[in-house]
C-alpha cells in the first residue's frame, strides 16, 4: 500500500508506519493495516480481548463510530512523552486504562470518587481530547481511537492521565489483564462490598469480571461464596477463584434471592451483581440480609431498564451501592494491584486461558463468541 499521509502541522511530529487491527464496519473481521500515528507514545507488547471491545465492535446499540483501533487491556513501554509530561519517561512500563485520573479536578481529589472529570470513559469520542483529532490514519483517512487507549496496535497515543506508571518487574504478558475487568470484579468487592472475613459472598455473573470478584471475596477472607450462573459449566472454574458453592436459577421454581435466604439464614452478608442483567440486579439488592446487608451492581444494565424493589428493603437497613472500574483511580491504585500479584497475594495466571499472535487477532473473537476461556492474551510481538 501507498505510505499514508498525514497532515499534522510543521509542530506535529509523524511516527514511523505501524500495523494496527482496524474495525472497518460492526462486526466485520478485523484487518490488520499498516498506518501511521502522528505522536507515537506508547509501544503495546501484550493486549487482551474484553466483552466492552465485542460489544462495540458488533455496534448493536450504540452509536457506531467507524473505522476504529479497538482495545483496551494491555501492557507496554512508553516509547516517547510529550511536552508538559513529567510523570512519565521512556522505558517506563505501564498500563493503558480506558478511563483516566488527571489529578486535579473535584473527583480526582476526592478519596471517595475515581470519576474523573476529564478523563471519564467516553465510548463516543474517537478522537484525541487536546486537539480533537486522530492520532491514527490510512491513505489520509482517519482512523478513530477507542476508548482513548486503542491498544490493538503496535503503537499507541494516550492522554498521560489515562496511562499506569508499574513496576517494571511485572511481566506485562500477565499484568496487561488488569487494566480493566478483573481490576473492576477484584475492586467492587475489595474496595466497596468490604466482606468482613469469614463472610458469606454472592457473586452474580461468573464470567471475568465475576470470577474477579469471587477472587476479591477470596482474598477478604469470605468462608461462603456462592456463584450464581445460568451457566452451569462456568461452575467448575469458579472453584479456582474461591467459589464454594453454586446456584442455577434454572435448577429453582422460586425466586433466586429466596433460594440463597434459604440457604443463608436470611440473606447473603455481601453480593456482588456482574452481568448487567436488571433481574440479577434486583435479586442481587433483595438475597442480602436485612440489618447489615450490602449490594454492589458492577453490571451495566439496558439504557431503558428500571430498577423495582419495595422500599422496605432499604428501610430494613440493606444498603446498595454501585461501582465504577472497582473504585480504583488508574494512576494512583492500579501499581498497587500489580503489587499484589508481584506478592503473590493475587493470582492472575488462572485468568489468562488462551495466547494468540497479533496476525490471529480475530481468533481471539471467535474464542469470545463461542464462550471458551477466561481471558485470551495477544501477543504484538508475533
């Protein structure tokens, strides 16, 4: 193919020509092209596939933004900062992260709040925030950014906010998982559920981002964790994350929050709810038990779903929360979950089931699609 040309301005320094996997149209296999990034940054070794990348790839539902570099989990080496960067250098290792922390407005500075104001999750935008522009393109065209990270790409230009300075004696081909689901499963129980030990935990949703928060509940110390599935050859692998027992609400003609009331001598200590569904999410809130009963809905629901319950289930002192990303903020908590795993103290080896090369990209979706596997890594580096 001809050498993509860019105009970037006399100021804006053009990289050298990379491959990356683009998106052309929703749910159409990816094609590896080579394109050019106009401020190359950060040098992606090791990227993994997640259900959000699927999700907005098949664009069923959301406003579909394309061409488009999708991507989001990943591990790398900054390759070059630009001007008024100072936290980072290159040679750092560090992980992409699909929402930011720029440390200054009211949320970053709150203890209580990973929202950033400017670096919140946008699905919509596939542009850079400083100018409004690509930093992608073929043949002139521009190829648009996910989620600011695009990390199925050799190279990749991130806001510094979006980007987690590690300890360079992680391996990224293990670490990369944590920049999105498993951190989101592991914090939402960790970080707001709180299990006390010895605890009984109901995790609802056994894929990733589930067996992250049965993991969570694990390392609290919880004596029960039930998983709930409609799926019940997902049961087996939950035992590896600390999962003791299991629930079909197929197997039930009564409500599922009954069923674990029963089971519990009134209700769960602590839920967790991962699947998004709005009945899982009620019946995660209501399987809590009354007095000191906490919910946490990590899920994200259909834009029109609603959300019913009888107000005497607050009232009787159950307490239901939601999460964002597991209440980390990126920069600041995300070395510390690296950290965990570099003591041994969080395994992330169970969560990684496939490894392909970067060439097979689309392997990886199939793998998704036909729900086999945890977390498949792919490797840039073929």
């Amino acid at each position: 193919m001809s050498p993509p040309a860019i105009d970037g301005g006399d100021d804006c320094y053009v990289g050298p020509s990379l491959e990356a996997a683009v998106a052309w149209e929703a749910g159409k296999p990816l094609s590896i092209e080579e394109v050019e990034a106009m401020e190359v940054r950060v040098k992606i070794l090791f990227t993994s596939l997640c259900h959000t990348d699927v999700y907005f790839w098949e664009a069923k539902g959301q406003t579909p933004v394309f061409p488009r570099i999708f991507g989001h989990e990943a591990g790398g080496i900054v390759e070059s900062v630009g001007e008024g960067v100072t936290d980072l250098a290159p040679g750092d290792h560090v992980l992409p992260v699909f929402t930011g922390e720029c440390k200054e407005c009211a949320h970053c500075k709150s203890a209580e709040s990973n929202m950033c104001d400017l670096l919140r999750i946008n699905t919509d935008r596939g542009v850079m925030i400083g100018d409004g522009k690509s930093r992608f393109s073929i043949n002139g065209k521009p190829i648009y950014h996910f989620v600011g990270t695009s990390t199925f790409s050799e190279y990749t230009v991130m806001h510094v906010g979006c980007v987690a300075k590690i300890n360079p004696a992680a391996p990224l081909d293990k670490v990369c998982v944590l920049s999105c689901g498993i951190s989101t499963g592991l914090g939402a129980t960790i970080n707001v559920a709180k299990p006390p030990k010895g605890s009984t935990v109901a995790i609802f949703g056994l894929g990733a981002v589930g067996l992250a928060a049965a993991e969570g509940a694990r390392i609290a110390g919880a004596s029960r964790i039930i998983g709930i599935d409609l799926n019940a050859n997902r049961f087996e692998e939950a035992r590896k994350f600390g999962c003791t027992e299991f629930v079909n609400p197929k197997d039930h003609d009564k409500p599922v929050q009954q069923v674990l009331a029963e089971m519990t001598n009134g209700g769960v200590d602590r839920s967790v709810e991962c699947t998004g569904n709005i009945n899982a999410m009620i019946q995660a809130f209501e399987c809590v038990h009354d007095g000191w009963g906490v919910a946490v809905l990590v899920g994200v629901p259909h834009k029109d779903a609603e959300f019913k319950t009888h107000p005497m289930n607050f009232l009787n002192e159950r307490t239901l929360k939601g999460t964002f990303f597991g209440n980390y903020k990126p920069r600041t908590d995300l070395p510390n979950v690296v950290e965990l795993y570099m003591k041994k103290e969080l395994e992330v080896e169970k969560f990684i089931t496939h490894s392909v090369p970067f060439s097979e990209i689309n392997t990886a979706f199939d793998l998704m699609h036909k729900g086999e596997g945890i977390r498949c890594i792919i490797r840039m580096e073929n």
